[in-house]
C-alpha cells in the first residue's frame, strides 16, 4: 500500500485553467473519491495521476517517490476505463494478462495471474471467450481483472459503472469495494454519481471548476457540508435566506421569513449579528407535526405529494411566506385528511447547517 500526495497541482489548456492549486492527501488503502458535475476537473486530476497529464504547477507523490512527471508505465498503477478498452480480438484470458506481457512477465506466470485475476472477479468460466460475447457487467469485471493483476501501487478508476444498469451498478459497486478493501489497494474512483460515492468511499473530494470545495468522509460531507454547492450538489437541500440573530444554547439563530431557525455553522466559520446566511436542511431531516414545536416549527400547508409506499414527498409551503419545502417522510403520515389543515415543518437544530452566502 501506498499513500498519494497531490501538492498545489495546477493543469491548463491553453486560457482554461482544469485545476487551480489542488491539495489533497490519500491515506494507504483508502477507497477515495473524486466527485463533481462534468467540466469540474476531477478527470484531469486523475489522468494527471496516471501520467498521461503533466502538470504546470505542483508535485504528486505516490508514497515519497515524486511522479510528477514519470511515464504511465512506470508509475506502477492501474487505470479502469469508462470505455473498458478491451481488444476484441483476444480472449477474456489475454486481454486481461496484456499488461503482464509488456512487463515481460514469463508467459506461464502470465496465465496463472490472469486466472488468479479472473477469479478474483468471478469470471474465471469466461476465460477463453471474447469480449462481444459478455455483458455490460462482465466486461467490468474483465476490465477489473486487467487492472489488477499488475498488481499496482494504485488503482485508477475513471467513472467504471456509468455504462451499466441501476441494478448492476449497485451489485458492481459492493464488489469494487471488497476487492479493493481484500488486495489493500489504495484506490482513487472518479464519478459524478452521488449515491455511487456515498456508498462506498472512504474520504470523497467534491471539486468545482477546477478548485476543491471539502474533503471528507461520506456522513461529513452529506451532513455538514461547508458551502452552498457541496449541499446542492451532494443530494437534496432546502436553502432559506436569512440573517444571523444570535448564538444561544450552542446554536445559531437565524431570523428567516418562516420565523427563527436554530442550527449550526461549519467548523472554522465564524458568525456575526446581521450576517447575511442560507439556513440548509435535507428533506429527510424535516418532520411534519400537526401542533407547533418549541423550536424550528414552520407553520405550512402541504401543496402536493408523490407517494412511493415506504416514503412520500412533499411539497410544504410556509404559512409565512417563502419558498416551499421538500420534505421525505418514511412510513408516511399526511396522506388523507390532515392535507387541508396547518402542520408545522420541523427539523432538530442539530440538523439545520448554517453557510455563508
């Protein structure tokens, strides 16, 4: 196992500066992220790691060697495709054991890894077939199989599971995550797919237009985003403008057009009186209540809803004034008569994140 260092990292092209002084630190063995919506930078910092990218600016350190600008082939890693890239010429057998003939690995050794390889992503029946003759799910795992049995320093994974069904992904990603954790492989995975980080990374990295936003680990980040777009873009949010009242009992008090929110600011953030906030609460940290609570209660009426069964959302519009709520609400409870009259939104003040505009 190796830890990776990425040291004020700067890439451009041409005026466009894909990222902008990038530091980050990876743990040995860690499953890490890098998340973000397309354009953000987040696959030029991996190819800046795989070597096929020098950066202008900055260093990359895969344990205490400098790789900043070594040849791909001789950085020891791994890299998974999007595309998969597998020949379709050769078997399942031969595309996985190519890299080991360009290392001028002994042709008996090649096969016996191959299968170990294979076998590691439960595809060893499927050796002598090609490519063509598998499915989506099968090719992911062969391009799996390829990756590994280089045995890298690091695995490189480049949006893997974007080709594939909702059910094979949520199957594939499970067993990423196994073979990853079983070969302690420190493992670096782009992806735009929120739930596809959420549910299986270690520490994630949210980037945006080429600058990092927060890193840290799934519950962090979902719970206690720092700023108005790790909130937006890692799920669902309720954003409500307000300005800063006071701190009391451990909490901020924030003066909305709902009435007065209490909650929390971010580590290291700092609020004033008359700070000008937006008060962010997940739709599934939102209660309804039909009397009014001691703190946080909204008054609201619910304008709408989409029932699933196990979980219903709603479209709740304040009393008061503002922008409606969504709120998720399991086992649902607001289904029938109790559509018509007031009921108050709450949310516990642990809950309730406090960000800067």
């Amino acid at each position: 196992m190796i830890g990776v260092s990425v040291q004020g990292v700067v890439k451009r092209f041409g005026e466009t500066t894909a990222l902008a002084g990038i530091d980050v630190e990876i743990a040995p063995g860690e499953l890490f992220f890098l998340l973000g919506p397309s354009g953000c930078g987040k696959t030029t910092l991996l190819r800046c790691l795989a070597g096929f990218y020098i950066p202008e600016e900055g260093k990359i350190l895969f344990g205490d060697e400098d790789v900043t600008k070594r040849e791909p082939h001789k950085r020891g890693t791994g890299m998974m495709f999007q595309s998969y890239a597998l020949w379709p010429h050769m078997t399942v057998l031969d595309n996985v054991a190519f890299g080991l003939e360009q290392q001028k690995v002994p042709k008996a050794e090649r096969a016996q890894r191959a299968r170990e390889a294979l076998a590691s992503v439960q595809m060893e029946e499927y050796a002598e077939r090609k490519p063509n003759a598998l499915s989506g799910g099968q090719q992911q795992r062969v391009a799996l199989a390829r990756a590994l049995v280089i045995r890298p320093k690091c695995l490189l994974l480049d949006e893997p599971l974007s080709n594939l069904d909702a059910k094979l992904r949520n199957d594939m990603r499970l067993e990423i995550r196994r073979i990853c954790k079983e070969y302690q492989l420190t493992t670096i995975y782009v992806t735009h797919d929120q739930k596809e980080a959420l549910s299986i990374a270690d520490r994630m990295a949210v980037f945006s237009r080429g600058e990092l936003q927060q890193v840290g680990s799934p519950v962090d980040v979902y719970r206690r985003p720092k700023n108005q777009f790790v909130a937006d873009f890692i799920g669902e949010a309720n954003f409500i403008p307000g300005k800063h009242k006071a701190t009391a009992n451990g909490h901020e008090v924030i003066e909305t057009a709902m009435g007065e929110i209490h909650g929390a600011a971010p580590e290291g953030v700092t609020l004033k009186p008359g700070d000008s906030v937006q008060v962010m609460i997940r739709p599934e940290m939102l209660q309804l209540l039909d009397d009014a609570p001691a703190i946080n209660g909204i008054p609201a009426k619910i304008a709408g809803l989409t029932y699933y069964g196990e979980v219903a959302h709603y479209d709740v519009a304040p009393t008061g004034g503002g922008k409606s709520l969504r709120v998720s609400e399991i086992n649902p409870q607001h289904l029938g008569g109790a559509r018509e009259g007031q009921i108050y939104a709450t949310a516990r003040p642990e809950d309730v994140v406090i960000l800067t505009n």
